[in-house]
C-alpha cells in the first residue's frame, strides 16, 4: 500500500532556521517542498555569496574526499549520530585532509600505473629475446651492422611481405629479416641491416607504420643481449616496489580513513543543508519550511521541536483541500512476505499517491505464472537453491536480496506447479520415480492447459478491470463508470461463452448477452467512441495469457527431449553428458523468458486497467547515506 | 494427404508468426539498445518491447496446437 502523507507546515522565529533544519535533519524524515501560495512579505531564502562560496568549496572537497576514498579503496559510510556536530574549523580541516589525501592517491596510482607498464614491456622484451636469443647473442659477429625489433599484431602476414618488399626494393640484399610467432599471438620481426641503410630503414619502419620496440635508454639502449639481464633484474625488483606500494595505501587508509569517511558524510550533511535551504521562505522576523512526512511520523516531528525550542516553533498540517495529491511523494510500505516484490514496481515509474500499490497482487500472481510456465519439481528445486545462495551473499534491503527473495517465491511455486502436472526434469520422475501428475499432463492435456491459461487471464484481467473502478471512482467517476462497463461486458462474455460450450447451465445464455446489450451503450457513453476498440483489446489481454500454456509446453518438451537424449546418442555416457547440458540450458532459458512474459503480463495485460504511474518519489532531508546518493 | 494438409497448415500457423516475431524483435533490438545506451532507465520499457512482438508467435503456436488437435479428431 501506499502509505499516508500529512503536508507539514513549520513556522518560526527566522534566527532559529538553521538550528530547525539541523533538528529535521536529525530527524530525517521529511520531504521538504517549497512553500505554497506566497504571501505579501513572504519571499523565498535566497544563498547569501558567502554561503555559495561555502557551497563550492564543500563540493570541491566532497569531491577529493570521494576520490582520496576510492584510490585508498575505501567504502563511504554515514556519519555516528553520535559524533558531534561539525564546525566550521573541522570543515576547513577535512578540506586540506581531502586535498592532500587525494594527491597521495594520485601519485600512488601514477606510480604503480607506471611500474606495470614497465612489467609489461619487459614481459615483451623477454618474449622477444626468447624467439631470437641465439641470433642477437651472435650479433656481436656484425659490428657494423644496425638491428631493429618490430611487433607485428598476429594474423599481420600481409604486412610482412609487403615489409620485406620494401627492403628488398630500397636496399637490395643488404638485410636479414628473421620472424617468429610469439606466445602472445604476435610476431616477432628482427631486421638486421647494414648501418649505411639504417635511415632508409627506419622511414620504410615509419611509414609502414609498425610497431617497432627500440630498446629504452633506461637499459643502456643498444644491443638488446646487453639489456636484457638488466631489465630481468629489474623485472624481479618490481612486486617488491608494487608490494611497498600497496603497503602504502593501505597505511593511509588505516591511519585517515576513519577520518576521511566521517568528513565525507559530515560535507554531504552541510551541503545537503545549503541545497534544502531555499526551499524554505521567510519574513523580517519569520521563516516558514513546508513538506511530506508520513502521517504516523508528525507526533515525533512535533515532539523534537517542541524539546528543542519549546513554543517558539510551531507545527501545522496544511488541509488536504490545499493541496494536490500528485504532488505528494509515495512511499510503498507492504507485508514483509510483498516487500521484495516492491523491486518489480520500482522497474516503472512509482504510482501516483492516492491510487493503487500493486505489490500485493504482484507477489501473488507473478511467482504463480512462473511456476505454472516452469512447473517442475527439480527447476523448482534448482531455482530454490540458487535463491538460497543469492540470499545468503547479499546485503539486507538491496536490489540482489529482493530479487532473491522473489526467485525463492518463484521456486516454490514452481515445485507446487511441478507436483500438480507431475514432472520432475521433465518426464524423469515419472518413468524412474512412478510421479503421476495431480491435475493433468502437461505434455499431452494440451487443451485443458490452455483452457487454466486463459481462464487465469481472464481472472487477472478482471481483477485489474475492478481495481480500475476503485481507483477511478472518487477523482474520476465517468473513468469508473468505463471501467465498470468494461469488467460487466468482459464477465458477460466470459458466461455467454461457457453457457454456449455447456460448461454453465444454457439458461445463462439469454441473461448474459442481455447484460451485454445492455452495457455497451453506457460503455461508448462513459469511454467515447474508441471504448469498442479498448473492449476487443481487453478480450485480446484475456487471450494474451494463452503464453503460460505455450512456454509451460515448450518447457516440459525441452526437458522431454533432454531425457531422450540418453538413448538416442550411442553411448550411455556421452547421452547422460548431453542430457544434462540440454537440462542446463532449459533451466537457464526457464529463468528467462518465463520472468520477462510474466512481467509483460503485469506492465500490459494487468497494470494497463487501473496503475496511474508518475508518483513522486519520496527523498527525506536527512543524513547522507549510501542509499540517498543512489 | 488430408493429413499432410493438417500439418502443414499447423507448420504455417507457428512458422510464419514466428518469422514475423524475428524481424520485428531485429527491428527493435538494436533500437531498444541504442535507447538505452543513452537513458539505461529504460531498461523495463526494453523487456516490454522485446516481449511485445512474441505474442505472434504465441498465438501462432496455440492455433497450431488447435489445428492438430482437430486434425487428429
């Protein structure tokens, strides 16, 4: 449900304005708004420069804080209620601690960027001097001779041939050219030249525009067998110095992270106040803030400031007459059992306050058309065991936990389904275990499952026609009164067709298309001339559900030819390896597509009848939290 | 050859929404990809789109069905 919204109005001497944010922030549950029709001689807080000058440098040092955080690979939390409040010296602190942190960082980073980069070239010098050790050990023999190393990208063997044409055409014979394939895919080139040719070579390098790998000043330049026993000593030196240097980081995290972490919550607190401050409005001597808070929660706001400044603030509820109710910002608040369901409202725009929280209907329909597509006891069990580990590596209230918590809903319901159709991997259980389905054979009762689909779907989509009325009927009568027509008309149909199949009592024919006729006026005059068109759409909601019969058989019959996998491939070993690989992307398919057409069933099938999207969100002026930022 | 006719006319009422069901889910993947690259918000109005065009080929497979049901009655 969507939980009630009192419009707070607080009024107060204006001195007291900053000391009344400080309590409602304490307080952290009210969603401050501006202030409704101005008064003559009520204007607007306005930032005075001094404040915005504050309010650049608290985010120029949140913003050093932030990254002095995540170099040290720190996790930001909020500030101890019990920490006292901070002052303007400890903001100026944590200013400079930001800064000088965050340069530290920076030259750490830079550091150990620059010692890996170094670990990668000589890695590629190694593989380099590997593929041609015996010939640059011989290079020696060729003192006047100028050798190049160049890597060409793998699969590069055009560029190759075009390389060695060149040479050829430019300088004659007067060059060794020598290739090897290294471990890393590339290849190796070492072009060896007589020193006369070496500037033609070095602009046929260029404009060939391969990567030549010249060896760094920092080893001595020159001949690469001299370079080389001095770029391994050094490539033994390196995990010292990266190991120095995580030892680094992780001493300032230990010695300032403590401090950097409160002095993040603290800055987000007191920017937070400066952006909340000109959402309040003052007189001479006055201020007025005005907000939501739920309902429940105005004692304890009225209670707080009465403590804190006795009857110099006053607490007032606007009426309800006053104000809009799209303007107030939805809080959903369900049964522990609904509340991870909530996860699939909040993947559309939240509904408007004052209409319908679907969660409830959600956690009941969405885990049963997921377990009747499944609708097998081993799935089932899989998908319980997956949802218990998910549960378990997750954190209280976040996103994976939730989507946990309704994977373990839909396991169990695809279990009950799996036991009411007898399938367990699909026909397994019943040829080893003797299962026998509850209801039917899902692989052959193909009409009665069809006949359970649609009739689900007729029962959602009238339950969504009904919600509409209730929705509707306060604000938006005539809207009620199409809806009513439309949920009369779709019920007639429904009792027209099965007292015409015999299934009800033939005597239901004549009432039913009765009602029917008699409906369809007041249809097109409640909804217009378009409310034909919206009634054939919802007979083809009511169809639209035949999908669960349609995926549940595809399913089953997925899992039916994995079984038959095992005696139709020769050997018993290989058939079980394959069944089980046929099994695993049936599983993986049954968590797919069944959740996305059981979603499509709610947004368009159900929700289409009654949700009004659009509601505000409700964000309290309060502490910084990881939460808020996201 | 009655039974030949059966069949393939339940070939034809899954394979030809099924054909259907491709291009347009080809014709709204990249685009529904490309939108969210931009606005990742957008990611339920993805499943919907891509989920949307399916219902061909849904329906198709349950007048299949209904075919060869009558078709062996």
């Amino acid at each position: 449900m969507i939980i009630e919204m009192a419009r707070l109005r607080i009024l107060g001497p204006r001195d007291r304005l900053g000391d009344v944010f400080d309590a409602l922030q304490d307080l952290g549950v009210m969603h401050l708004a501006e202030p409704g029709a101005p008064a003559p001689g009520v204007s607007p807080v306005e930032l005075t420069a001094a404040q915005r000058r504050e309010q650049r440098q608290l985010r120029r040092a949140l913003d050093h804080v932030d990254r002095a955080l995540a170099g040290l690979g720190l996790r930001a939390g909020p500030a101890s209620r019990a920490a006292p409040r901070a002052t303007r010296n400890d903001f100026a602190r944590w200013a400079r601690l930001g800064w000088r942190m965050r340069r530290a960082v920076d030259r750490l980073a830079t550091r150990e960027a620059a010692l890996q980069e170094e670990r990668a070239l000589i890695l590629k010098y190694q593989q380099f001097f590997g593929a041609f050790r015996a010939l640059l050990e011989s290079q020696s023999r060729w003192p006047s001779a100028t050798a190049y190393h160049v890597l060409l990208r793998g699969g590069e063997t055009e560029a190759l041939i075009r390389l060695r044409g060149s040479l050829r055409e430019l300088i004659g014979d007067a060059f060794e050219l020598y290739s090897q394939p290294l471990p890393s895919g590339e290849i190796a080139l070492l072009i060896v030249v007589a020193a006369p040719a070496a500037p033609q070579v070095e602009r046929i390098l260029a404009q060939a525009r391969v990567q030549e790998i010249p060896v760094p000043a920092s080893y001595g330049g020159g001949a690469l067998t001299e370079a080389i026993p001095r770029m391994l000593a050094r490539l033994s030196d390196l995990p010292a110095e990266l190991e120095a240097l995580r030892r680094e980081r992780a001493r300032l995290g230990q010695d300032h992270g403590a401090e950097l972490r409160r002095a993040r919550a603290s800055l987000a607190d007191r920017l937070g106040e400066l952006e909340a401050l000109p959402l309040s409005a003052v007189t001479a001597r006055a201020f007025v803030i005005e907000g939501w808070a739920p309902a429940r929660t105005r004692p304890t706001i009225e209670q707080r400031l009465a403590a804190g400044f006795g009857d110099a603030v006053v607490v007032t509820e606007v009426g309800k007459e006053d104000w809009a109710s799209e303007d107030a910002p939805v809080v959903l608040s369900n049964p522990r059992l609904f509340r991870p369901f909530e996860l699939l409202i909040r993947l559309l725009p939240l509904p408007r306050y004052g209409t319908i929280d679907p969660t409830p209907f959600v956690a009941v329909f969405f885990p049963a058309f997921f377990g009747l597509m499944v609708g097998d006891i081993g799935y089932g069990l899989l998908l319980g065991v997956l949802a218990l580990v998910l549960r378990r590596r997750s954190q209280p209230g976040s996103t994976l936990r939730s989507a946990a918590e309704i994977a373990g809903a839909c396991a169990v319901f695809t279990v009950l389904a799996g036991a009411l159709f007898g399938e367990l991997f699909g026909d397994l259980g019943r040829r080893w275990l003797g299962l026998r389905p509850i209801a039917f054979n899902r692989e052959e009762a193909l009409i009665p499952f069809l006949i359970l689909a649609v009739s689900l779907g007729a029962v959602h989509v009238v339950l969504g026609l009904a919600l509409g009325v209730a929705a509707n009927i306060r604000h938006h009568p005539r809207h009620a009164l199409g809806r009513g027509m439309s949920l009369v008309m779709i019920i007639a149909i429904i009792l027209a067709l099965l007292a015409a199949v015999h299934v009800l009592p033939d005597a239901l024919l004549t009432p039913a298309v009765i009602a029917l006729l008699a409906a369809f006026p007041v249809l097109i005059v409640a909804e217009g001339v378009v409310a034909p068109i919206e009634l054939l759409s919802t007979v083809g909601n009511v169809l639209s559900y035949a999908r669960i019969m349609a995926l549940g058989v595809a399913s089953v019959m997925l899992a039916v030819v994995a079984n038959r996998m095992v005696g139709a491939i020769g050997s018993v070993a290989v058939g079980v390896v394959f069944a089980l690989l046929f099994h695993l992307v049936n599983f993986a398919i049954a968590l797919f597509s069944p959740t996305i057409h059981a979603l499509r069933l709610h947004y368009v099938e159900f929700f289409g009848k009654f949700y009004s999207p659009g509601g505000v969100r409700y964000q309290p002026f309060g502490h910084w939290t990881r939460e808020a930022t996201r | 050859m009655e039974a030949f006719g059966v069949v393939l006319a339940a070939a034809l009422a899954v394979g030809l929404p099924a054909l259907a069901t491709a291009w347009a889910q080809s014709r709204i993947g990249p685009a529904i990809a490309a939108s969210m690259a931009e606005k990742p918000e957008l990611s339920t109005t993805a499943i919907l789109m891509i989920a949307i065009p399916e219902t061909m080929v849904i329906l198709g497979f349950v007048v299949s069905v209904l075919i060869l049901f009558r078709g062996a009655a």
